[in-house]
C-alpha cells in the first residue's frame, strides 16, 4: 500500500497503523491520489469509505475519483482506519 501525492510515496500501513491523518493538499491544479495498490478488496470494510466533506464522482472498477478536497475515512475489515484530507482519487 502507498500514498502518491505530487511523485511521493508514503506508506498507506503506517496512516492505518499510527493512525496518521493523510492531507492531500488543496486544489493547486494537482490530483491527490491515494493509491491502496496490494489491498485485498475483501478486507475493505462494508461501507469502507466515509465522507466528511466532499462527494464519490465517478466509481470504477479499481478506483473512485472524489469531488475536489474530499475529506473522510477507510475503514478495514480489521477496524484500522485512515482519514483524509484534501483527496481528489483513491485507486486501489
């Protein structure tokens, strides 16, 4: 798992495990992407992603893209959870 942000990556284990929140950035031009790449589809909870703030624009089969700055969780099935903040994508 990863997180892409402007050609960083981060480790998406370290934000489930610490419980790190996961900023994005605002707007700027740039798509803030959260990449859950090696994520067993099946251990995303039901329900696995909450809004805060923003809306899920389109759904593919591997990815949501998110309306600009959406904030939120991912929820495992294990009860680790992300926030975010400022996510535009989430591919996995």
């Amino acid at each position: 798992m990863r997180l892409r942000l402007l050609g960083f990556l981060i480790s998406a284990a370290l934000c489930f495990a610490q419980e790190w929140p996961y900023y994005g950035g605002d707007a700027g031009g740039w798509t803030d992407v959260i990449d859950l790449s090696g994520v067993d589809v099946g251990s995303l909870a039901p329900g696995w992603l909450a809004l805060t703030s923003g809306t899920v624009d389109e759904i593919g089969a591997d990815y949501n893209v998110l309306s600009e700055d959406a904030a939120g969780t991912i929820t495992l099935n294990d009860g680790s959870v992300m926030t975010f903040e400022g996510i535009e994508r989430i591919e996995w």
